[in-house]
C-alpha cells in the first residue's frame, strides 16, 4: 500500500473500542455500509481510525465481501490536533437544523464540549424519549464532524440544563463563564491578559430572540462577562462559530 501521495485524503472513521497495531477486525455494520456501500472502498483501500483515547490507526481493508469487510491494522500515530483552549457552548436549544449546523462547526473548530441550555425564548421543548434521541443525534454530529477534521477526541454533548440550573452550578476550576450580546460591550480582544494560563471558558449563546432582560440581569448578578461582537446583531449559530473561531485565535491553535 502506497499512502506516499499527499493529495490522496485516507478516509477516517471513529471505531468505539480497543484497537492494537496487527490487529484484524470486522467492520462494524454502520462502518461497513459507509465505507464499502457507500464510499465504495475496496479490498487494500487504506482507512484511518480513532477510538477517542488519542492519536490514530492506520489500516488497510484486507477483505471485502458482499456482507461483511475485514481490515489489518498497521501502525499507531500519535498524533495529537486538540486545541489547548478547553472551550465548552453553552448553547441556548435553537431550530434543528441550526442547532446541528452550530454542532458541527464548533466541534470542526476544536469546541471542547456542548452544552444545550433551555432559556426563556428557546423555541424547541421536548420530553425526555425524545431528548434522549436528540442526543444521540447530536453526538454522531460530533463524531463525524471529528471524522471530517482530523479530530481524534469526541467533544461530549452534555445532558441539558434549564437556564436557571446552569446559571446556579458551581464553576469548575479555572473556569471563565463568558456571555455573547450585541450592543455596547465590550469586545474579545479584552479578555487578552485576564485569564489562567490555560483558562476553561464556557460561551454563553442565546437562542432566536436572544436572551431575556431577567435572564441578562441574572447573568451579570453571577459575575458572567458580557461581550459583544460589535454593531450587528448575528443569528444563533452565526454568533456560536464566529466567537468560537475568535476564542480560538486568541487563546487556543488557530
């Protein structure tokens, strides 16, 4: 097998379990519809696997048959492509499809976790069969946005909370709750300076609508810093991948 080209991209797949170089394994159903039915792979196809534990596989797809696929592990990378900013989204539920763009973008752009909030004007409510199912859906989100980025960790999308839970949680270590709003604000480049070495911030986006009068009172009467991003005011998912880009600049690897 010859990997020496750098225009050839190796297709990159999260495998949820213990993997070891010379190992020989089947390929799960799902991996196995995507990579031989759908991306049509075929037998000495090289493949590239992560198991969320660090770093990444390379593999070759030894047999493929019309059920089933079997593939040689070859070698262990180290390779580590995680941002040294732990960065969590605290991300107000907004439509669907909004909230599974916002997903997918944040986690492309290194987000450490997601962490769905249900605040006064969040449009979508649902009891807890179909939140569980939403959950689900979020997460293989992260998971292939990982897939797509080069990734090898799987940020966690976190239970959801209430605003007013989450506003009463203690903060972790070395956290810096931060609040995004338009108007007269001040911007992100402040913050340069003001945090830890290695700060833990969590990103407080509100949903269409934005945040309540109460909900931005109760905000600064627990010390959250308020931003701004200047004189226009962004949609919800428009704001969550903008700031997180920006935070990123400024404290983690872009």
């Amino acid at each position: 097998m010859n990997c020496d080209n750098p225009m050839m991209r190796i297709p990159r797949f999260y495998l949820a379990q213990p993997l070891l170089v010379n190992q020989t394994l089947e390929l799960p159903t799902e991996l196995f519809r995507h990579a031989i039915q759908v991306l049509r792979m075929k037998a000495g196809a090289p493949l590239i696997f992560f198991n969320d534990e660090g770093g990444e596989f390379l593999a070759e797809l030894s047999d493929v048959s019309k059920r089933k696929a079997t593939v040689s592990i070859l070698s262990f990378d180290p390779v580590d492509r995680e941002s040294s900013l732990h960065l969590t989204l605290v991300q107000s539920i907004i439509k669907p499809d909004k909230m599974d763009l916002t997903i997918q973008k944040c986690v492309e752009l290194g987000i450490s976790n997601i962490r769905p909030m249900i605040s006064q004007r969040s449009v979508v409510r649902m009891g807890r069969d179909k939140l569980d199912k939403k959950l689900s859906h979020w997460q293989a989100i992260a998971i292939n946005a990982c897939e797509q980025s080069g990734r090898t960790r799987i940020p966690t999308i976190l239970t959801p909370l209430a605003f007013d839970a989450w506003l009463e949680a203690p903060a972790e270590h070395n956290e810096t709750r931060l609040m995004l709003m338009p108007g007269d604000y001040p911007r992100i480049s402040t913050l340069q300076g003001s945090l830890p070495e290695k700060p833990h911030i969590s990103l407080m986006i509100g949903p269409e609508g934005g945040f309540t009068d109460d909900e931005v009172t109760a905000c600064q009467q627990h010390n959250i810093i308020t931003l701004s991003l200047g004189p226009r005011i962004l949609r919800a998912e428009t704001a969550a991948i903008t700031v997180t880009s920006l935070l990123q600049q400024y404290f983690g690897d872009l």
